[in-house]
C-alpha cells in the first residue's frame, strides 16, 4: 500500500516537472530560440512525453531548429498520434493527404484525420469533412461533410464556415439556402478568411441572400484583393470598369485585372488584354493585348481565344495569320462562343485559313444563329442562295450532329 502511494506521488511530480519542462522550452520557442526550444522538447519526446514528441515533429515539419525533414516529421507524430494526441493525429493525416515524408493514403489521411475529429479536434474535423466534400479517402457524401464542418464552424474556425456557407451556397447536403450561407461566409469573412470574403462580396453583387449593395461588395472584394485573393481582384477590376460601388476607373480596373492576371486568373487576362486594345487606363498596344489574350486562350478561357483569333485575322499584334486565326476561332467554337462560330463560318466562305468549303459555311453560321448571332442569320441565308437545297440539308444535317456533338469534331 505504502509502495503504491508512494508511486503515484512520484508520477505526479514527475508529470508537474514535465510539464514545468514543456513550459521553459515552449518560451524558447515563442521567442524564437528554435534550436533551444527544440532540445527541450526532445528532453520531454525522449522521455515519452506526447506533447514534446508532437512538437518535435512540427519542428521537423517546419525545419524549425533543424533541417526541414518530413520524414522524422512523420515518425514524431506517430509516437504522439498513437497515444492519443489529437493534434498529431491530426497532422499525421495531413501528412498522409500530402504525401509528405509517406506515401500519399487518403484513407490513411481519414483514419488519423477521424480519430483526431472524434476529441472535438477544430482542424480535423475540417478536414474530414473536406475529404467526405471530394470524396477522398471516403465515399463522396455531402451530407457527412456537412456534418463534420458545421462541429468546426460551431467551435469558430474560419475555414470551416467558409466551407459551410459554400455547402448553403450550393445546396449540396442541405437545402439551398442563401441567407445561411451569407451567415456563414461573414463569420469566417469577419476572421479574415479571404475565400469567405469573396464569396460574401458576389452574394452582395448578386443580392443573394442579402440586399444588393455594391459598397458592400467592393468592401469585401477589396478586403480579399488586399490578401492576394485573385478572384476577388478580378472581381474588383470589374466593379471599377463598370462603375459600381465605385466611381468608373480604368487606371484601377487595369491594376487589379494586372494583379489577377499575373497569378494566372484567366479572366483577368483576357480583361487585361482588352483593356489594352481599347486603350482603356493603359495605353493602346496590341502586342501587350495578345500576349494576355494568349495567356488566357492557353488555359482554355473561351473568349480569350476568339480575342486571340481576331488579332490574327486583322494582324493586331501578330502577324496576320488567317490558319492561326481559324484555329483559335474553333477552339473558341467548339466551347459555345456563337461569335467564334460566326467567324469560322466567315472563313470557310471566303477561304480564310482553311479551304472554301460554302456547306461547313452554312453549317457555322447556322449553329451561331442557334446560339444568339443576328449576324450570322444574314450570311446563312447569303450563302443559301449559293448552293443547292440538297447541299443546304446536308449542312443542315451537319449542324444538328455538330451540336449533339457539343461542337466537338464537327468537320
């Protein structure tokens, strides 16, 4: 019995002094002094202490007193992990989601991402709840990652009612709701998280959810812009182009479309790259117009490469290049755009880059007037009294197959 006491009051002193351990070298560390901290912890981690070995495997991770190596990392967090530690169980799964210093194992990243979820871990719950979202690891199910961020969002952490509020957004494993995501995006906007001021600046743009107030939106696209958010610059660059919320400026529409266009937002490319043929807040250039129009066209944005395609028609910038241009106005075509289709057809009529060919002719024009082009009504009904009725059922036939096709080997 005497033995037995005697036990116990040596572990709690021993945990007392482990602790005093764990708060000298945690100092170390706030203050800077990584490699100090870092032969702390390792005292504590050695001893079998779950705290130090979970720090001495975020210093790894981090390269933090010592060489970045992810694979200690990896063998620290699994020490702790195994005795329960929720954060290191949590980025042991974040480890295995990453492939960092392990092979990449979704299901391993939700086995340790769960068990860390289950002791109310904010971070991991998120996560568990991301991975349910895409179906990673698990078998997509909306509504369980619904679950799992609304516990996060419930505990405050912004990533997790960013995510929530998209659920609301969307509708995905709840009812569409805009006031509840509204709710939720303004939560994690009022932390900061740039997503979520994003998405609560379009809600104001669209009055989904709230009134439509422009002011409001350029507040919160603005808040996101200034953290490098390059949907939200573009979005700014829009509001000043237009003029709402804003006094119109091209000068600022120009910087924030610049801003978006240089971390390769394909929209705000091809803006910029109108801006510079129209001269609007840059000066007048061409060749600055197709370089981002090509930026834009090669990522596959649709309206950069008709935008593309007339510069080579009219030899803006390029080189005139009729072939260059009926590439990029198929490209262009074949995503939906009715005045790329138009201008294929204006090829193909008058033997422009590609052969004459007075039936695809028809067949281009007839499908862009399907898609909204005036215009092409016109030259259809040109072109009709220039070929044959057989001919004009046969292009007719073809345009019906090119549309079931999605306008997709169309030749």
């Amino acid at each position: 019995m005497l033995f037995r006491l005697v036990f116990v009051i040596f572990m709690l002193l021993a945990q007392i002094a482990w602790a005093d351990d764990f708060s000298d070298a945690y100092k170390e560390y706030s203050k800077g002094n990584y490699s100090k901290a870092f032969r702390g912890f390792m005292v504590l981690a050695n001893r079998g202490d779950a705290s130090g070995q979970y720090a001495i495997g975020y210093m790894y991770a981090k390269g933090q007193g010592v060489p970045q190596d992810y694979q200690e990392a990896v063998k620290w967090f699994r020490l702790a992990a195994d005795q329960g530690e929720a954060d290191a169980q949590n980025k042991l799964g974040y480890m295995y989601d990453k492939g960092k210093g392990v092979p990449q194992d979704y299901q391993e990243a939700v086995k340790w991402y769960r068990l860390a979820a289950d002791q109310g871990e904010a971070d991991a719950q998120n996560k568990l709840g991301y991975m349910y979202d895409k179906g990673k690891g698990v078998p997509q199910d909306y509504q369980e990652a619904v679950k799992w961020y609304r516990l996060a969002a419930d505990q405050g952490l912004a990533g997790a009612q960013a995510n929530l509020g998209y659920m609301y957004d969307k509708g995905k494993g709840v009812p569409q709701n805009y006031q509840e995501a509204a709710k939720w995006f303004r939560l994690a906007a009022d932390q900061g998280d740039s997503d979520a001021q994003a998405n609560l600046g379009y809600m104001y743009v669209k009055g989904q959810g709230v009134p439509q107030d422009y002011q409001e939106a350029v507040k919160w696209f603005r808040l996101a812009a200034d953290q490098g958010e390059a949907g939200s610059q573009y979005n700014l660059g829009i509001v000043y182009h237009q003029g709402q919320g804003v006094p119109q400026n091209y000068q600022e529409a120009a910087k924030w479309f610049r801003l978006a266009a240089q971390q390769g937002e394909a929209d705000a490319q091809n803006k910029l790259g109108y801006m510079y043929v129209k001269g609007q807040g840059v000066p007048q250039n061409y060749q600055e117009a197709a370089k981002w129009f090509r930026l834009a066209a090669d990522q596959g944005d649709a309206d950069a490469q008709f935008n593309l395609g007339v510069m080579y028609e009219k030899g803006n910038g390029v080189p005139q290049d009729y072939q260059e241009a009926a590439k990029w106005f198929r490209l262009a075509a074949q995503q939906g755009v009715a005045d790329a289709q138009n201008n294929l057809g204006v090829m193909y009529e008058k033997g422009q880059g590609v052969d004459v060919n007075l039936i695809k002719a028809h067949m281009w024009y007839n499908i862009a007037v399907a898609n909204g082009s005036e215009i092409s009504s016109k030259f259809r009904d040109n072109i009709a009294n220039k070929i044959t009725k057989k001919q004009i059922n046969k292009a007719q036939s073809m345009a019906k197959e090119c549309v079931n096709r999605k306008y997709k080997n169309c030749n």
